[in-house]
C-alpha cells in the first residue's frame, strides 16, 4: 500500500505530490479503534481508581464548593480553536471523500482563524497562565512508571492525584502542538500557491520536491488530526470526564470532583495555597 | 522520462450496442473505464498514453444515442450525432440556427463528420500542461504550471479560476446555454435531466473533473425546448487561424425582442473560465432595453466586471466587452 502519491515533474524528478486519500480512512479506523478499545478496556478491566494520599490535607478546607479551572479566555480559545479546526477537517476532507463543495476559500480563511487563535494562545498561556501546568513533570513520568508496573501486576507505589491535568492530558495537547505546528506552518505556505487576495502567489517559492514534502506533511498532520479530534471528543463525552468538559463550558469543576482527582499540592484552587507557597493566580488558566 | 507517442497503452475494448448495456459497462468499471464518442479527444490522450484506462468503451456502436428527433416540444438530440449532421438539419437551420451556427464553427469538415455533440461539450480542457502529462491540479498534482509568471496562459481564464486556469474549449455548449437546452445523463440509478449550464463543474468544486459525469454515467441526449425557437440568435467564434481552431473566446444569445426593446435573452460565453459562463446579470440589466449600441456598450462593461487577467491575457478583457456587445445588438450594428 502507498501513503504517498508521487508524480513526474516537468524536469524528469519524481516528487511526492500529496498523501494517498486512504489515509483519511486509516484515521477514521485508528479513532475508532482507539474509542473501542478504551471503552473495553473500561468496561472489562474496570481499573480501580486508586492515589496516594495528597501531599497538602491542610488545603483541602479552603477548597471552594465551585473550583475554578478555565478562565474565559481560554474557553473562548478552546472553542475558536476547536470551530476552526472542525471548519477545517470539514473543508478539507469531505470533498475527498465525495461531498463537493467550494472549499478552498472557507479552508484558508479557518486555517487563519486557527492560526490567529494558537498565537494568542502562545502568548496567553506564555504570559498570563501557568505555562508548565501543561508539561509533564517528575512527577507524571514517575506516576506513569508506577501506574503501568501496577497494571502488570507489580508491586509499585500508588500514584499521586492529578496536578492540573492527568499525564494522559499533556501528552494528547503535545501531539496536538506538533501536528497543528505542522498544519499551520505548511498551510500558510501553501497560501502562495492559491488565489486569496493576501499574498502575492509564487508557486516558485520552492522546487517541487520542497513543495511535495510540504503538502504532504500538511495531509499527514491533517489526517492524524482526524483520529486526534475523535479520540478528544469521545473522552470529552465519556461520563467520568464530562466534569471536565463541563469545566470547559462553564470555567469551574465542582469541589468533590476535584478533591477526587486532584492534588491540592499540585494544584491549589483559587484562594487556597499550595505547599509549594505558589498562589492560584499562578495555576487558574487553561 | 521515456514518452511513447505512438502506441496506445492496453485496454480492454467494449463495444455496447445499447445505451443501457453501454450504461452497464460504465458503472461495472468505474473510474477505471473510458467513455468514447468520436474519438478526437480520446485518442490525443491515449497516444500520448497520459490516459490509462483499463476499459474503453466505445460508443460508436449505439444507434439509439444518434440522430435528431423534431417534436412539438422542440428537438431532442442523440449525444453521438455528429456535428454535421446538427450543421446541416433542416429543423435546426430554420428554428434553431444559433446552435447550426456554432457547430459549423468547430475545428474542421473532417473533424466535424467524425465529432459528436455529446463528445464536443464533455471534451477536457485544452491546457498544454495539462495535456502535456504534468502533475498539475488538474492532474491530480499541486501545482497550476500556468498561472505562474512565466506560464504560457494567452489562451487561458479571466474569471472563475480556482487554483486552476484553464477554460472550457467548447463552441456548442454557450449555443445550447442560449436555447435553454437539458443535457439527459443517464446513471445507475435512473435518467437524469440538468440545466445546459449545470453540466459543467468548475474548480472550485472539483479540480479532477470537468463536469458532472461521475463513473458510471453516460450522456446520452441533449433535448432543446421549443421556448427559444425562431429567436434572435448571434453566434460569433474568435480564434488564432479561422480554418481551424479552438475558440479564444465565443459568445451566444438568444434575443426576444418587442418593438424594438428586448424582452427576453439568455446570454452565454465561453473560453473565458474553467466552465462555461451564463451571463445572468448582464441578461437581466438588459431587460427592456433597446437593442442598441449603448444597451450594447452597457452590456460589455458589465460582462468583464471583476475579470482577472493572467500575465499574458489581458486582450481577453476588451474582446469579451465587444462580443458581449455585439451579442446584444448584432453584428451590423456594433461594427
């Protein structure tokens, strides 16, 4: 099977023009795949949910009843970023599929969109949140060892409550980093190549191997985030995760949900301190 | 890059006799399969061998797709009647003269005894770089070879391009856009009838294709109303050599007037964009006018509003403005 369509050029080369279509079909399956087995795993395995005792008891009483989790603005991004990003699967991919329809216009004008939204995020997140909540720690590479030793039946510490968010979390918003770094870098270049009233199009920008790689890089980030945006919605409606995503509507989680799930030493909520003696301020973005 | 020019890549030949067992052929090879008509199109691109179909079929077999059929609601026309046959139909002279007209115009005697009217209207783009192999968008590639700074696109669109710039090269089909004609697409699931200029499918929607054919689907008549019967028509065809050529640009309309004023006209051109261009502004800022040099001059000013030239296109702009205008008043009169 190819994951590639190659091409003559005028000058003899052969040069990847852009990825098979099928892989459209190998993400939907691989999101699907991913829904399946979870939910089995869940269903079948049905693994305890078992932490450490938090590190910071003594915080736990100044833990307000509604525990502020997203601000507005970073709810107003998500779901800009998250419009965006269906736009432009939509755009993109139905019409490869069989749904013609004018796309290339309403594609561009969403990658814009997405693009504008990631750099305010940048600098949002940058300099107004908790830049490093996002990033696993020591201590969700070590959780993680633990976690899996126990999974096979090892003898292990139990691992500690969440901080902000779960390991599983950060890695899924690293994997969306580099694809939508990639989609976005690619696709403002491949804006030379079309009609859209901002750039003066230069199809010369590169030789046609560069352009090749460029467009197949964009299809290959484009498709993974096919099966990334399923797996997102399926855990954004799982019933144990809806507090989250209902965070992400209304901006706070409920008390017991996140003495449940979290960690006061690793996430105080707004008002509280952390054992760390770093305020909520710090901690209460995205 | 090896190119053979001189034989034809292997393909199975169906030869149907019927147009439902052609139909059938169609829709069991899919995409895979080759519809010919008269040929002239087909085999540029399979000697070329930048066409490699796994199954050709050929239509040349199929009585029922030929032929003219006059009824009291106008005439309906096979998709493998030849263009000279249309030129010279009696019916079609007398009350139908604008598509007589343009046909008579098509390439040569020779082509035109062996070309059909469904083959001259679902002929592909004439773009050397897309005819020439290249893996261009239209080709399926990433890349419009011509609308590029140095490409060669004197022959290529001024509206309508979407990453791709080529344009649609028929002369029938702004004749039949004119008199209102229904194309009979006959698919998998039953007869289909469209509009004359919802046939045809521009880049926007679909790069690969040229109009609505999907795999499977074969064109089997175009049936023109008796609406426009007996009108005003004009037909003009502009081209670099006159004995033989495909068209810069042609214009067509069918012009009902009332004393002097039009009161009905449908309007087309072609050889301007990736897909023929009704020009259902124009036709409506028309309306009630007098058919003169002024409505005329209008006319033309408002058919190239928002034409973009390429590097080496721009004459398209003022020879479309003076078909359009002598589309309104006639030729006599504009000259």
């Amino acid at each position: 099977m190819n994951f590639l369509q190659w091409a003559r050029s005028p000058w003899g080369q052969s040069v990847p023009i852009h990825i098979a279509w099928s892989l459209i079909w190998i993400a939907v399956i691989a999101g699907f795949c991913f829904m399946v087995v979870h939910a089995l795993y869940l269903i079948v395995v049905k693994p305890p949910k078992r932490f450490a005792e938090r590190k910071a008891e003594a915080a736990v009483a100044a833990v307000p009843e509604r525990v502020p989790r997203h601000t507005l603005t970073a709810r107003l991004f998500h779901w800009i970023m998250a419009a965006s990003m269906i736009a432009l699967l939509i755009t993109a991919f139905l019409p490869r599929v069989g749904i013609q329809f004018n796309w290339v216009v309403y594609h561009w004008i969403a990658g814009l969109v997405l693009t504008a939204s990631i750099l305010f995020h940048v600098v949002h997140s940058t300099f107004f949140l908790d830049f490093w909540s996002i990033w696993p720690d020591k201590t969700d590479l070590i959780d993680a060892r633990n976690r899996t030793l126990r999974f096979f039946g090892k003898d292990a510490p139990l691992p500690s409550k969440f901080a902000k968010y779960p390991l599983e979390n950060k890695l899924y918003h690293a994997a969306v980093m580099v694809a939508g770094l990639a989609v976005i870098v690619t696709g403002l270049f491949m804006m030379k190549r079309v009609q859209t009233g901002i750039f003066v199009r230069n199809p010369y920008l590169f030789s046609d191997m560069t352009w090749g790689w460029m467009y197949v890089l964009h299809g290959l980030a484009g498709v993974g985030f096919i099966a990334l945006t399923i797996m997102h919605i399926y855990m954004g409606v799982r019933p144990e995760k809806l507090p989250i995503t209902k965070s992400m509507i209304f901006g706070w989680m409920s008390r017991d949900f996140y003495l449940e799930e979290h960690d006061t030493g690793r996430w105080a909520p707004k008002g509280a301190k952390s054992d760390s003696g770093k305020g909520l301020a710090a901690s209460d973005g995205d | 890059m090896a190119v053979f020019r001189d034989v034809m890549p292997a393909f199975d030949l169906l030869q149907p006799d019927t147009a439902a067992e052609a139909q059938q052929l169609l829709a069991q090879n899919g995409a895979d399969a080759w519809v010919m008509a008269g040929g002239l199109d087909s085999f540029d691109w399979l000697k070329d061998r930048i066409k490699k179909p796994r199954a050709l079929v050929d239509l040349s077999g199929v009585d029922e797709l030929r032929g003219i059929r006059v009824s009291a609601a106008g005439v309906e026309i096979g998709a493998m009647t030849t263009l000279t046959e249309i030129a010279n139909h009696p019916e079609i002279r007398r009350n139908y003269s604008l598509l007589s007209d343009a046909v008579s115009l098509v390439a040569s005697p020779q082509i035109r005894n062996q070309g059909t009217l469904g083959g001259n209207v679902s002929q592909d783009v004439r773009c050397w770089y897309y005819r020439g192999g290249w893996p261009c968008y239209r080709a399926g590639g990433n890349i419009c070879y011509a609308d590029t700074p140095v490409g060669r696109n004197r022959e290529h669109a001024i509206f309508g391009a979407n990453r791709c710039v080529a344009v649609h090269p028929s002369d029938s089909v702004p004749a039949l856009i004119a008199l209102d004609a229904r194309f009979v697409v006959q698919t998998a699931k039953g007869e289909r009838e469209v509009d004359a200029e919802d046939y045809f499918v521009g880049p926007e929607i679909d790069i690969t294709r040229i109009n609505i054919l999907q795999p499977g689907d074969l064109l089997t008549a175009i049936r023109i109303p008796n609406a426009w019967a007996g009108a005003r028509f004009y037909f003009e065809k502009v081209r670099d050599r006159n004995v033989w050529d495909f068209p810069l640009m042609n214009v067509a309309s069918a012009v009902k007037l009332t004393g002097g004023n039009i009161d009905q006209i449908r309007l087309a051109v072609n050889a301007v964009s990736p897909r023929p261009m009704r020009l259902k502004a124009v036709e409506d800022a028309v309306r009630g006018k007098p058919a003169n040099t002024d409505t005329g001059r209008m006319a033309g000013n408002m058919a190239v509003e928002g034409a973009v030239p390429l590097q080496f296109n721009a004459y398209k702009i003022p020879l479309m403005r003076n078909l359009v205008k002598r589309a309104i008043v006639g030729q006599q009169e504009a000259a």
